[in-house]
C-alpha cells in the first residue's frame, strides 16, 4: 500500500506558536465515587489540548481520541489524572490541558417534611500538564437562594430575593470532596435550594432565607472566609451571580486568593 501523505508534519513557515489546539465537546461516560462511598454514573463533556510549535503545521487529532478511549468505556477521576501526560508523550508536547464537565446529582431533604428529592450541580475538572509539573483545579456550580439586605430594611412587607449561582473554584493540597465544596457555598447564602418543597418546607425556606439576608458582596465574601480556613484548600476563586428579581440585569462578584499554609 502507498503511503499516505502526512500534512500535519509538513512545516509552517508563518512562525507562530498555537498556545492551545486539540477537540472540545466530546462526551464520554463518567464514573465517580461520593462522599458516601456510593459510584455514580455521569457523562462528561471533554476538551483536551496541547501546544502546538511554531514549525509544525498542524496537530494529529485522532491522538486525543485514542488517549481517550484508552481508558475503556468509561472514565474515573484517576484517569483524568493520567491523561494530560499521556498527551505530551503522545503528542510530543510540552503542555496538555484535560477539561471535563458534567452534571452531579445529589439527594436532599427537604428541611421540615423530610422529602426527598434529586438537585443537580455542575462539577467541573481540569488538569494541566507542563513537563514534571501536574496542576489540578477542582470547580463546583452551586444554585442557591439570596435575599436583599437592603430590601428588608426598608420594606414594611417582605423583601425581594431571587435565585443565585455559585461558581467556585479551588486547587487543594489533598483530594477534597465535591459534597464538602457544594456544602461551604450553600452555607454561605441566605437558603440552600431543594428540588421536592411541601408547604411546611416552603414556610420554613423562606423564613430562613428572610432571617439570613445577603448581598451579592457577602456572598462572595462568606465563602472566601470559609475558603481561607479550610485546611485543603490551598487557592480558591468564588464568583456569585444573582439573578436580579426586581432588575433587568445581575448582580455580580468575585474574590481570588492564594491561601498560605499557616491559615
């Protein structure tokens, strides 16, 4: 058979480097193992790159999915590890990015009927690889209920409160649960939120909620403290969106640290 033409490996002459090059939104399934030793099945969405020198002009895109599939028909968190450096030795790169994101399901009661009911998170993994150096950010997408401080304080009759999302994101110095992250933002809002609310549940929410008001500001705030002090979590980044009720538009906030190990 003749050999076929390889245009990935001919030379670029145009000099410039590509920071990042690979294939984004393929889906895969996903196993991962809860706080309660249970297995829950997902699937992922993948995106996984390289860099690209100067004088190659073009990457070889089955690669990705080779390293992929290599893993057999499901993935776990020790495989995701595993693949950004499988990708610079495939690839011969000197970095590899792995990005999966996929939805988390967790069962809640409801707080005064005991109800229980399936809420979904979007969980986010990435990994980074340059040479020797591994670097891991862990995210977690968190709904939650937020009710106006200033509302209440100046209103005869309730107070406006809206829906919320948390974006948060940390590296740790050892593995940390993705329950253990839902539950510091949840904390940290004036109402975590339920899927199955009878009455009793409904009157005991929003009591809660008008009891624990909070701006956008202290949102971001309250986590970032609890973030500070976990033993964990050695950098995080927490972004709150409110989803305005009385607005055209959200409110919005943001804090990124680096957490020293004496916190």
């Amino acid at each position: 058979m003749r050999a076929l033409k390889d245009t990935q490996n001919e030379r670029d002459d145009r000099r410039l480097p590509i920071d990042r090059v690979g294939v984004k939104d393929v889906r895969f399934p996903l196993r991962i193992r809860d706080r309660d030793q249970a297995t829950q099945h997902t699937v992922a969405t993948v995106s996984m790159a390289v860099d690209l020198p100067h004088h190659y002009k073009g990457t070889h895109m089955s690669r990705f999915l080779e390293v992929l599939h290599a893993h057999g028909r499901e993935l776990t968190v020790s495989s995701i590890a595993a693949m950004p450096r499988e990708l610079l030795a495939r690839l011969h790169a000197e970095k590899a990015h792995v990005e999966m994101r996929f939805p988390y399901f967790r069962t809640k009661r409801a707080p005064v009927t005991k109800a229980e009911g399936l809420i979904d998170y979007g969980v986010v993994f990435e990994v980074n690889a340059q040479g020797e150096q591994i670097d891991y950010v862990v995210t977690v997408e968190v709904p939650v209920a937020t009710l106006c401080p200033c509302s209440k304080a100046i209103s005869e009759r309730g107070a406006h409160n809206q829906r919320g999302l948390v974006t948060f994101s940390v590296r740790f110095r050892q593995p940390i649960w993705i329950e253990d992250l839902i539950e510091l933002v949840e904390s940290s809002a004036s109402c975590e939120l339920y899927s199955v609310l009878k009455r009793p549940d409904e009157k005991a929410v929003t009591e809660r909620a008008y009891d624990n008001p909070v701006f956008v500001e202290d949102l971001v705030r309250n986590v970032a403290l609890k973030a500070g002090g976990h033993k964990l979590i050695k950098w995080f980044r927490v972004e709150a969106v409110n989803f305005e009720s009385i607005h055209n538009h959200n409110a919005w906030a943001v804090i990124e640290r680096k957490v020293s190990r004496e916190s």
